[in-house]
C-alpha cells in the first residue's frame, strides 16, 4: 500500500522490489433514497448500512433560524427534533459531519444534508447517523414541500446502500492516495500502479459497531472501506493469478506486465483525474495506471530484475557494509554498475535547474518477448513541453520466445521545463501489444 497521506513525496512501501499500490476509485456510487410526503423521491449519496429503514417520519427544517437551518453546533433542541428527520443546508463553512454529530446529540432519527461540495473523499461512511448527500438543487425542492406543508411535512420512506453503476468519470485516483516521487529515493517512480481502494465491499467483524444510530451501534457482516491498503489486496489476488498462467514468472516480470498494460484513461475517454478536484493526473498520482488484469495476461514483453539489479540498486544508493547485510542477509554480494538505472519499467530522469548541470539522461533497459515467437516492435515517444524523449533503436525484433532485446532512452530537458514533466514511451508491435512505461522529468 502507498499510504493514505495525499500529498507529493508522501509514499511508502517504495522500494523497487515492492510493488506499491495507490488507490482509485469505481464506476459505481453508493445511494440512498427519500420519499416525502407528497411522494417526491430524491437520491442522494450515502453508505449506510441496507438494514437501517426510516418509515413514516416527522420532517423538520429550522426556518427562521440560520444556525438550526445549518445545524450549526449546539444549535437545534432535541425538544424540537427528537425523532424526527431533519435537513441541514450549508454554507461555505459548513461540515457534514459536525452537521451528522449535531443531530445524533440531539436524538435526530436520520439527516439529509444539503450541499455541493463533493465529501465522497472523506470518507461518508463515518456519518454518526443515518444521512444521504443532496444537492442544492434538490434541496431547494425539499425546502419548498416542508415549508408549505409545515407540522405535516413527512418522510415516508428513507432507503439506504443502493448501488448505482456506469459512475463518470472513474476510476479516479483517491483524493487520500499517496503521491510521488518517493522521498527516499525519487528515482523509482512511486506508486507502481493504483487499484480499486474507495468505497470496497468487504467483511467486517459483526460484533463491532460500524456506525452509530442514535445511542446504538449498527452492526454489519460487509461494510464499505476505503484506503490504499483495500487496493493492494485487488493486486495481491491479480498477481496470485498471473503466477498462476505464467508460473516461469519472477514478481518483477509480474509487475512489469501490470504496468505496462495499466489504463491512463478513465470512462469519459480523458486522463485518469484527481477525485477531490477533477483535474488531469500525472504518473506521480497513479503510476503506470489503473490495473487492468485481462491485458497484464499477455503484455507482450516484459521487463524483468533479479536479484542481483537489487544489490547493485543498493550499490547504487551508498548503504555502508552493515547496511547491506542488514538488507540483503548476506555476508558477501558484488556491486557491477550504477544501480539507480535498474531494469524497470517506468523512468525518472531527475535534473537540476543549475545552469551548468547535465541536461540529458540516459537509461538503459532490456525487455524479454513473452508473446509470439515472431514479433517486431516499433518505439512511440510522447512528450509534454520541455522535455525530449529519444530511443535507440527504434526497432525491437523477436525471432522466439524469452529472447531479449537492450535499447537505451535518452531523455532531455530544455531550460523552459516545469518542475515536473511527463511522457510515455510505448513499444507496439503488429499483434497490438502496447508496452507501455511512463517518462517522468522532475526538475529540482
């Protein structure tokens, strides 16, 4: 798992013979319905548990009183609001779970809070009553009703944990997912890949309360969990089957195939985005992409490591003689060249803006056929302004399976480069493999 801090240079688990996992989001939303009186029917966001059903319920709005409309702390009485589902509007202050800790502490039955911005990210799960999300727009239609119906505005019926599919755009990175680059060692572009790790269905202990209702706790055998940590299971279990197709494969070759194949575009046809701000991402958000196991079962090549590309990687870093040992548990090794080139199959090319620094860096790579004896690829760069990306040779040909075939990028930055760039570069062949790796510029 990459971690759940969010932020640039916040990664974990990065080491290169690691497969670092961040997390995305589905093309599915979790729903819940309101019923009112008048028979309008609204859906909105929730997570509540499926078990907990509001019938026939007292609806009440804080009219004339802006805090109470807001459920702003302290603000309602439960003289007023005992039993009843009450609905909150927002401002730009506001908080839905303060607004959710307000009417459990005044024994509200449920809530329906009223706003715009996205909280998905946050984590609605951890409502301490049962809520749905509404937007202004339906709740404005809400306030209507219970206005003009005033002591008999009703809910009848309140439905929780629906599920609605073909959600856009998705997947997206979590907002909560670890970024790059790695800050121990930002030459190995962390994370590796992201995977399915917001709002998973998963098992949960039935004697531990997953939310609270009121004084009591609601019970649940599955409960919907986010976190990096519920994406890399989807990869542990991915990898278990590809160890399982290809069982001549080392874990770096089963990396390699899940990250060259991974998908950078979502369901809207776009880059993958930032879940929190809908704006484009970049390899150091999601890696290589988002997983995409059918395709990682035949990538076409590979780029594999072994053991010893990790103990000249660990050369490469400076460890002192007890460091290695403490790593490798090994009393002897032999470092053979620059370790932070390792064969892998993403690229980071790291400058410095001091005038008279190198301005080129070259890479090299070696790729092994694990599909048609018979193949031929060809090398396709994509570069964003203020970088080069060159390949020597342009042309990979295979005559059988397992052989292996050296080429060398060079990647360049001119003195116009942001201080991160990237590209791809992608060797495709006639059978449509598209081996895929990301070409990052950090430019410090």
């Amino acid at each position: 798992a990459a971690g759940n801090d969010g932020a640039p240079y916040s990664t974990h688990n990065a080491a290169p013979w690691i497969t670092t996992v961040g997390a995305g989001t589905l093309d599915r939303s979790f729903t819940a319905t309101v019923t009112l009186g008048n028979d309008l029917i609204f859906e909105g966001k929730s997570e509540f548990p499926e078990r907990v059903v509001v019938i026939d319920t007292p609806l009440y709005y804080g009219k004339g009183d802006s805090d109470k409309a807001l459920c702003s702390n302290g603000a309602l009485n439960e003289s007023e609001v005992f039993g009843k589902v009450v609905i909150c509007y927002s401002d730009n202050t506001s908080n839905i779970f303060y607004q959710a800790e307000e009417l459990a502490r005044v024994n509200a039955i449920a809530g329906i809070l009223v706003t715009d911005v996205d909280w998905s990210s946050f984590g609605i799960d951890g409502l301490s009553i049962p809520s749905l999300i509404l937007p202004s727009s339906s709740g404005a239609s809400i306030k209507k009703y219970v206005t003009e119906a005033a002591d008999e505005a009703r809910v009848k019926f309140m439905r929780f944990v629906l599920t609605s599919f073909g959600t856009k755009p998705a997947p997206q990175v979590a907002d909560f997912s670890s970024r790059g680059p790695d800050p121990i060692n930002p030459s190995i572009l962390k994370p590796d890949i992201i995977a399915p790790g917001v709002q998973v269905l998963a098992a949960f202990p039935p004697l531990i309360p997953i939310e609270g209702m009121g004084n009591y706790g609601v019970a649940t055998d599955y409960a919907l969990l986010s976190g990096t940590s519920m994406a890399a299971p989807h990869v542990a279990g991915v990898t278990a089957l590809l160890k399982a197709i290809h069982p001549e494969w080392s874990p770096a070759a089963i990396r390699s195939a899940l990250m060259t194949t991974a998908n950078t575009i979502d369901n809207n046809r776009t880059t993958l985005t930032n879940q929190y701000t809908n704006l484009p991402g970049t390899p150091l958000d999601y890696g290589a992409g988002h997983i995409n196991p059918n395709k990682a079962m035949d990538p076409g090549l590979i780029y594999d490591i072994d053991w010893q590309g990790y103990v000249d990687f660990l050369c490469g870093l400076g460890y002192d003689d007890a460091e290695m040992r403490a790593i490798l548990r090994q009393s002897q090794w032999t470092c053979n060249q620059d370790g932070t080139d390792i064969n892998y199959p993403s690229f980071v090319a790291m400058f410095s803006k001091n005038a008279s620094a190198p301005n080129v860096k070259n890479f090299t790579r070696v790729v092994t056929n694990v599909g048609d004896d018979q193949s031929v690829y060809q090398a396709t760069v994509e570069a964003t302004h203020g970088m080069t990306i060159k390949v020597e040779p342009t042309t990979l040909t295979f005559t059988n399976k397992y052989q292996k075939q050296k080429f060398v990028v060079s990647v360049q930055m001119d003195g116009k480069a942001p201080p991160v760039a990237y590209g791809y570069l992608k060797w495709v062949d006639q059978n449509s493999h598209i081996v895929a790796s990301p070409v990052v510029v950090l430019n410090t």
